[in-house]
C-alpha cells in the first residue's frame, strides 16, 4: 500500500512550521495512524534525517494522547474514533493524507505533531477531584448506589481527556470536556459535598483557559468518548447553581 503522506514539521513553539511531502511505500492496510507514523520514522531514521515528534501511549484509545489532526478532523475520517484506532484500510492504496497537530490556541506546538494540552490539566486541577480522607478504605456497601445514577455517572466518565472536541471548536471551547467533568462528579453521592466549589473552580477556569462556548457541537462528531452534547449544558447549569448557593451563604 503505497501513500503520500503531508506531515506539519515545527522544531519548537517559536519557530515557524511547514508542511513537509513524505512517500511510504510499504504501508499496510492493518496499520493504525500512530504505526504509520513508526514505518515513516523508520524511514527518516534510516536516511539520517529528523524523526517526527507525536504522542503516544498506550494505543488502546484509552488515554487521549495520540491526537492528531488528519485532513482537517481531529483524530481522522471514523467518526468518534480515537487517533490510534484509526487504521488504514479505510484509505486506499495511492491516497494523500495531511496531519498537523490539533489546533487551538490553547494547545501550543511543542514540536511536530505534538502539543501542550496542559490547559486541560488545569481545568482538572480546579475542581475535577472528589476529597476523601486517605487510610483505610471504605466498605464498598455503606454508599449504595442505585445502577441508573452509577451508569449515569460512568457515562460522562468516559471521556479521555484527548482534547479534539476543543480542536473541533470554532472558539477552541472545551465545554464538552469540563460539562463532563462536572456531570460525572455531580452525578455520584460523593462528589456533592463539593459540588458548588468544583463548579467555581472549574467553569472558572474552563472560561480562563478556553473562551466561551456557542454550542456549534461539532466536538460531539469527533469525540471518541461519545460524550453527548447535553454534557454542555451541566457548565452553566452548574455555575448557576453555585452562583445562586454562594448568594445564599452571603
């Protein structure tokens, strides 16, 4: 399978970038993005020339970390499917295909293919926890949780943290990231004792690192979770929730 494959090439974050025409020859219908990537570095390596950076890790479509940008789509041409479970054989022998990383604003290019998506961890860091004393662990049965709300809650739990719905973005929101983060949190017993100081937190710095957002849900089409776009509307339903408890503490 032979392909013609247009790859973003950006030593740092401040130096200019381009795009640079690369041929594999010997690409197999099997591979996923990330392996493409492995057999065209293979190839520079053996050329004596530059490698080209991208994340990666477990490749299972579990951690978030591979994301590109193929054609213009974050993650690639399979609807909500993650970079690496993105293969070839939905290409066809003699295709171009174009990756860049994941544009936004908010996700600086540290190198090539790869980005800072840090604002997302900051966004975590505001809120996106539940405090428990540590030592010993808890009966699993003293909290009983009725399967609606645990489903509910795992539902929303899904979501790997990639970041394509903020690439997607035509504001580089992430509301579909942080609504879920809220949703899951909120939905299960333990989260609600800090409910309205993680909605603080959280939209807060959603709005900081982010922008607003004007509900143009093509982050629904491309996020690999499958996070429903309802997960949107638990931003403002939760900061008017806690804007409403903060009056009444005052």
């Amino acid at each position: 399978m032979k392909l013609t494959i247009e790859v973003w090439r950006q030593e740092n974050a401040e130096a200019e970038g381009r795009f640079v025409t690369y041929r594999v020859d010997d690409a197999a219908p099997e591979m996923s993005l990330p392996e493409l990537l492995d057999r065209l570095n293979d190839q520079l390596v053996s050329a004596g020339e530059e490698p080209i950076a991208f994340d990666t890790d477990c490749r299972e479509g579990i951690c978030g970390t591979c994301g590109i940008t193929v054609d213009d789509v974050p993650h690639g041409k399979v609807p909500n499917t993650p970079t690496c479970r993105q293969h070839l054989r939905s290409y066809d022998d003699g295709d171009h295909l174009k990756l860049e990383p994941f544009r936004s604003a908010s996700f600086p290019v540290i190198r090539d293919l790869m980005v800072d998506r840090s604002a997302l961890d900051r966004v975590i860091a505001s809120g996106g926890y539940v405090s428990v004393d540590a030592g010993t662990a808890p009966d699993a049965d003293t909290r009983q949780i009725p399967f609606q709300v645990a489903e509910a809650g795992l539902d929303f739990s899904a979501c790997i943290g990639c970041g394509a719905c903020v690439a997607a973005c035509p504001n580089g929101a992430s509301h579909l990231f942080s609504g879920a983060l809220l949703s899951h949190l909120t939905a299960l017993p333990q989260g609600r004792p800090e409910r309205a100081r993680r909605a603080r937190g959280v939209v807060s710095t959603t709005e900081e690192e982010f922008g607003p957002c004007s509900v143009y849900g093509e982050c629904v089409e491309v996020c690999p979770a499958g996070i429903p776009i309802s997960a949107i509307s638990a931003v403002n339903r939760e900061a008017a929730r806690a804007a409403v408890r903060r009056r009444r503490d005052d």
